[in-house]
C-alpha cells in the first residue's frame, strides 16, 4: 500500500494535483468553489475509484486551514476518512477572503452564524454537482469556529433547509462555542453529534450540553459525549497541553484559554466520527 503523501513546504495547487494524479494515497486536490461573489479555494481528499462515495464538507476553526496547503490536523482527518471512503472537501472561508488567523479578531468579518454557513452550503452544492458524489449522502463537520458554523448550518430554518438539493445527511462539530445557538433555543434537522472536552475553557461543555437539553423534543437526533479531563484541540496529534492568550470572545475575559492532545480523547473521536457518518 502506497504511504500517504504529505505537502510539507509551500507548493503551488498544480503540485497538489500531479500528486493527486500520480496515485499518492492521501494527497489533497485543489478546487474552486463559488459563494456567492467569493471564489472560494479548497482542497478535495477523494477516495480511489469512480465511485459514486459519500462526502463530507468539512468547516476550519479561526485559525483557518493552517500552513500550506493544510495544516496536520486537516491532513490527518481528510486522509482517516478517505481511507474509510468519504470524500472530504475543505472550504478556506478565511484565507480566500484575504485573511489571516481570526482567533483575536472580536468582531469577524467571516462569521460563524452567516458568512460560513453560505460557504458550507456552497460546498455541499459543488460536491453534489460531481458525478463521483452520492449526492443524498453529504455531511458536515467542523472543529471550533467552524463546529459552531456547523451547528448554525444546521439548525432548523436555516437557510439549507430551503435549498431544493439535498440537505446534509448529518453533521459533527468538535468543540463548539453553544452559548449563543443555546440563547436562541438551538434545534438541529438533521442528526448532529458534538465532541468537546469536559476541561475545555474556551468552548464550555456545559454551554452544549444545556443547548442540547433544551432541544430536546423539538429537534432531530442531537448526541453529545463530553470527555473527562480533555481540554479544545483534543484530537490533535501530539501537542502538550499550553496557554493561548488573546483569544476573543472567550468566557475568560483576559482572552487566556488552553489547548492540547488528549489520547483518549482523540481515539474516540477517531472511531466514532466516521461511524457516525456512515449510518
């Protein structure tokens, strides 16, 4: 079996794509995505074959999608779910905008409850268009900033749930912020599962779970599992656990949060997130 191909300085996206077409397992694919004025840049990991293969439109935290073309925690997953036959298509909303790291921006201009729902359904639309797509069979995911962009995406009245296309199968979303989607009586229409660490201080867990209980009856399957002891990053591979500081809209007002591996954790995840999208 080939070894998975990793772009480790900064290449152009004709590279990405010769080593695409060369058959290296795991390689990314540059795409063009329109949202609305916006040519969105993103990078395809597809599964060998004609299929047609389940998808899945996958949302960036504000950092954005890390160094060129992708940062590890993106390459790991787009590589984990190919290997399990999704297709993952990573959307840059920030750095196609022009922007850097929006983590100590307090008022974004690419923000979670508008701009980044757009280019979520703007993804879903482009990957249903490919004849290599099950186009009833694409879901969501998001980590962070983009998590909370995916639990707006898909609550009940959005604007996806007007679109005559498919709507997302399902969705995940690893450590969101809930506080304010909690505030405004969050349902979901879709199956949704949340992953977030019971230590996190930057995403409360406790926001989610009371989001999550105050949808109840009233929303379609939502799942949460709370980790004991892990804190925002947690499926990162190999990161000690550090302070950040800085961070905007974070429940400590000094903008100090924490961030690191969890190997527990971060094992879930890895079995559970593909599971979850395969039912």
């Amino acid at each position: 079996m080939p070894k998975p191909c990793r772009l480790r300085k900064p290449l152009v996206w004709i590279a990405a794509a010769m080593m695409l077409a060369s058959g290296c397992a795991g390689a990314a694919e540059p795409v063009e995505i329109h949202s609305g004025e916006v040519s969105l840049r993103g990078w395809l990991y597809r599964p060998a074959g004609n299929g047609p293969f389940p998808a899945i439109v996958a949302l960036h935290t504000c950092d954005g999608l890390g160094e060129a073309p992708l940062g590890a925690r993106y390459r790991e997953w787009g590589e984990r779910l190919q290997a399990a036959g999704f297709a993952v298509l990573f959307p840059d909303s920030f750095g196609s905008r022009g922007l850097t790291s929006q983590c100590r921006v307090r008022q974004r201009a690419v923000r979670a409850s508008r701009t980044r729902i757009k280019d979520a359904i703007a993804a879903r639309h482009w990957l249903q268009e490919q004849p290599w797509v099950m186009a009833d069979r694409v879901s969501l995911i998001g980590w962070s900033h983009g998590a909370t962009s995916a639990l707006w995406t898909v609550r009940r009245n959005a604007a996806a749930s007007r679109d005559k296309t498919p709507d997302f199968r399902s969705a995940v979303a690893l450590y969101p912020n809930c506080q304010r989607a909690g505030n405004l009586a969050w349902s979901t229409r879709i199956p949704t599962l949340i992953l977030i660490g019971r230590a996190d201080d930057w995403a409360p867990a406790a926001q989610c779970e009371q989001m999550i209980a105050g949808a109840r009856g009233r929303s379609a399957g939502a799942l949460i599992v709370v980790y004991p002891g892990a804190y925002h990053d947690f499926d990162v591979a190999d990161v000690a656990l550090h302070e950040r500081s800085g961070i905007a809209n974070t429940p400590n007002p000094a903008g100090r949060v924490h961030s690191g591996t969890d190997a527990a954790a971060r094992a879930d995840a890895f079995k559970r997130v593909p599971e979850w999208f395969a039912r």
